[in-house]
C-alpha cells in the first residue's frame, strides 16, 4: 500500500518561532503533494498544492510568506511554520499523489497529521 | 454553494446496523469520488474509490454514486464500534474538494 509520513506527530512552540513539518512518502513516488490544515470538527482545508521542483501554489488567503513550502524531491515536501502565532495552532496534513504504477493516478494518500500547539 | 455537502451528523447506530452516509455534490465534470475515514487525531484513510457511477463492494462497505442526482453514498453493513470516526467524502479533479465530514457512533 502507499503510505505516507510525517514528522513530527506534535511540536509546541513559542510564538514568535518558526516549526517545520516533513512529508514523506515512503513507498511511493509522489509528483504531487498537498498541505491541509483542519480545525477540530472542521473538515480538511487546502492550503497549498506543492510540485517537485517547482514553487508550490497557495490557495486564497493563505499566506506564502507565513507558510514555507519546499517540495525538495519525489518523496518529501517540507512545510515551514515562520513566526508562528496562537491562531496558527492546527491540525497540518500532507497528501501525496501517485505518479503512475499499481495505484491510480488521482488518488491521495494522506499522512497521520502534525498537531501544532502554539502558545 | 459549496461545491460537496455532507451532513456533519453525529450518527449514532447500535452494532449490527446498516449505517449509511450521504454526499451531494454541485459539479456534474466531476468523475473521480472518494470516501476517507478518519479517526479522532488522526489523517484521513483512503477507503473506498469509485470512477463515474454505480456501486463498488469492499467486504462491508458499498459505495454508490449517481452521477444524475450529484449524489454519492457509503453504505457499512453489520456496523461495529470500531467503524466510529469521522467519514469524510471528497471528490475533485487536480484537488480534492472535501465534504465536512460525517461523524459515526458505533455503540456496543
């Protein structure tokens, strides 16, 4: 099966500080992956489409310059948290997206999430 | 309009029930529909694919689509406590569009 990781599972910070959260897909190339915040008893929310090798694209109201995303290869795709602040405290989720083989090709499989407390 | 409705529920059923879940969806381009289980602190786990309409079976759980009313359903027989979690449908082309999740109470 395709799996997807994530490093780590929970991180409290300070505000004012900067967190980094890793996506890897472990079995699997992914070409595309996909950041989502969720908010408790609130469905998954895109925030970010992220393409190896190219800058990643931001949906509406998200700020990039807030949110470093850095899709370094065909497994793993960084999200970097600057200056955090208590209203960034979420639930982060990654996605990846197959590049081909056994699995299809529009399906995302989804990593365990990254609980971020910021105080 | 959202582009996928979803009731947010809670669902609560008695084990051995047949649950059935529901989503509407508002653009009829979309082919692909997906339904993503999620525990509580958890990511979402892919469980079910489908492509166009009609039914796919996986052991207990059914998934229908009906691309002419823009409505999709999972359906989950002999229900068990272990199915409670939040089911969430989704459907999209390059991103995924996310119904806000149906919440299931499997009760012993």
């Amino acid at each position: 099966g395709a799996v997807v990781s994530q490093h780590p599972s929970w991180v409290i910070c300070k505000s004012g500080t900067s967190v980094k959260i890793e996506c890897r897909s472990l079995d699997f190339q992914a070409t595309t992956m996909f950041w989502y915040r969720q908010f408790p008893k609130q469905s998954l929310m895109l925030m970010a489409t992220s393409n190896e090798g190219s800058k990643a694209t931001y949906e509406q109201g998200v700020e990039k310059d807030k949110f470093l995303i850095n899709h370094a290869s065909l497994t793993l795709s960084t999200l970097t948290v600057t200056s955090a602040h208590p209203e960034d405290s979420s639930f982060y989720i990654c996605s990846a997206r197959t590049s081909g083989g056994s699995l299809s090709t529009d399906t995302q499989y989804f990593g365990p999430g990254t609980r971020l407390t910021v105080l | 309009q959202k582009e996928v409705e979803q009731d947010p529920g809670p669902l609560s059923v008695p084990e051995g029930a047949i649950v059935s879940l529901n989503c509407t969806y508002s653009n009829s381009a979309f082919q692909y529909f997906m339904w993503y289980r999620q525990y509580s602190r958890k990511g979402p786990e892919l469980l079910m694919y489908t492509y166009s309409s009609g039914n796919k079976e996986d052991g207990r759980f059914t998934a229908q689509v009906d691309k002419s009313s823009k409505y999709i359903s999972l359906f989950i027989r002999d229900s068990q406590p272990s199915d409670s979690a939040t089911y969430l449908c989704a459907t999209g082309f390059q991103k995924l569009v996310f119904g806000t999740g149906t919440r299931l109470l499997v009760s012993p």
